[in-house]
C-alpha cells in the first residue's frame, strides 16, 4: 500500500491541502437569516449593547428596520 506522500503527488489533493493550509481556501457564505432580518442590522443591534429587557430591544429593532427600508437596504 503506498504511503500517504506518494498518493499526494498527484496533484488536485496536494494543492487542496496547500490552499488549506495557507488560508487559500474560499470563506462559506454566510445562510441568510431565518427570521427575515437583514445581517446589517442584527450587527448594528448588537454593538449598541441594549440592555436585555425585551420591550427596549423590540423597540429599537423596529426603528432601525425602518430605517433600512427607508435607504432602500443600503
């Protein structure tokens, strides 16, 4: 049975684990969120730190959708 290095000169493997190895390798895309909330937003939601009442969150969740609607997403 041949070693490991002798089935890695083939070629497409080698350089998959070369592109792996050296950060080569194409990001995933990120899914699209469940809920309908574009990511801008949510990252804008969390750097503001709200506090974890519930009334206050919703609140500014509904004003910063609004406002990306109004930009027309941008």
């Amino acid at each position: 049975m041949p070693n490991m290095r002798s089935r890695l000169k083939g070629g497409s493997a080698q350089v998959r684990i070369r592109r792996n190895q050296t950060g080569w390798a194409k990001p995933l895309s990120q899914a699209p969120n469940p809920h309908g909330i574009p990511n801008e937003v949510m990252r804008t939601l969390a750097n503001e730190g709200l506090s974890s009442d519930p009334a206050a969150f919703n609140r500014r969740l509904q004003e910063l959708l609004a406002a990306y609607k109004l930009s027309d997403g941008k």
